[in-house]
C-alpha cells in the first residue's frame, strides 16, 4: 500500500509539473528552454505615462521571447561571418525549424497584443502626417516594386531573395527599441513585422500598421 501511495505522489507532482507551462523539452539536446509564450502579468499605468502598462507588456512578452530563442541558439550550429552563404543559410534554418517546433502554438497577438498594436500604430500616426509625413510615404513607396511580399504567418520564413524592406529612421524612433536578436520590418502592404535576425523568421505582426 506505501508503495502504492508513493507511485501516486510521482505522479501527480510530474503531472504538475508538466502541466505548468515554465518548460520545453529540447528533444535534441535532453535539455530544457523556456516556453515560448507564457501569460505575462499586466502591469499598473503610471499616471504620468497611461502607456506605461501596455509597453510593459510589451517589453514582458518580447523578454521572455528573447530568453527562450537564445536558449534554443545556444545548441544549434553558430551563424559565423563566412563568404559560404550556404553554410550561414543552413545554420539558420536549424534554429528555424527548432523554434518553430517549440513554439508551434504560437500565433498572432502573441507579442502585438491588441493593445500594443494600437498603441504602435497611435504612435507612428504623427510621422505619417503633414510635409514630413508625405516624405516617409514617398520613402516606403519608392520601395514597394522592390523589397519581397511576405506572406505573414507566426514562424513562417521572411524572404530572403529578395531586398529587405527598410523602416525609415522616424519610425524607428517612435517605437520602443529592440535587442539586436530581432528588428521591425515594414512590408510592401504597409504591416509591421517583428522578425527574428538570427532564424529569419516572423516572430509576430500588426496588420494594416500604417494607413
């Protein structure tokens, strides 16, 4: 009966704690990587700053992003600065793919939740209008018939064939700043995607972000 007993313990504590959601299993390695997406706890609004709690949000959601993909970098083959493109690509479409099987639940609004979209697309509201404004349209425009079309979807691969678009500079500086593992990209049709530098893929997206 003791026994019996303990087996019952076993298992309900592992059953606790594979249920918890704090751990993968990286089936590679035997190792364990932050989850990708976790529930992340809203923060209070500063008075002085009734934006503080979605960028905290924000920056919350984007943190633990950047811990898990590091974690899962760490046991993939290095990206080193080589003249063989065919190597640099293959070692990115391992960490690709080991993202993509760790954090296949994930989904639009993972990072951009409906609030901070909102609050990014109030934000570069101010540049796109007036004299200045015209000249950031021209700007993205005058792209449009060169860099790729994306097809946006949570952990599919931003096209490498073509030219990247560029995010012009006082866009940039509306938004919060980015660690150098993912940038902000503006597609042809006008969205705004976070995209992953080392895996090459689409972290998350806001549709329509500019107008």
């Amino acid at each position: 009966m003791s026994k019996l007993i303990r087996m019952v313990v076993v298992l309900t504590l592992a059953a606790g704690i594979g249920g918890c959601g704090m751990l993968s299993r990286d089936h590679d390695k035997g190792r364990t990587v932050p989850e990708p997406i976790t529930p992340v706890q809203k923060a209070t609004a500063s008075p002085a700053n009734p934006d503080s709690a979605v960028l905290a949000d924000f920056n919350a959601r984007l943190d633990h992003y950047i811990k898990f993909q590091r974690e899962v970098e760490r046991d993939s083959p290095k990206q080193k600065e080589t003249a063989d493109h065919a190597n640099t690509v293959a070692a990115q479409e391992i960490l690709a793919a080991k993202i993509r099987s760790l954090r296949r639940n994930a989904k639009q609004g993972d990072i951009f939740t409906p609030e901070v979209a909102a609050l990014f697309k109030r934000l570069m509201n101010p540049e796109l209008k007036g004299p200045e404004g015209k000249e950031t349209r021209q700007t993205l425009s005058e792209e449009d018939g060169d860099v790729a079309v994306v097809w946006l979807k949570v952990n599919a691969a931003y096209p490498q064939t073509e030219v990247l678009a560029t995010t012009p500079a006082n866009l940039l500086e509306r938004l919060p700043q980015l660690p150098m593992d993912v940038e902000y990209r503006i597609t042809a049709k006008r969205h705004l995607v976070l995209r992953d530098v080392d895996a090459n893929i689409i972290v998350d997206y806001i549709l329509n972000a500019i107008r």
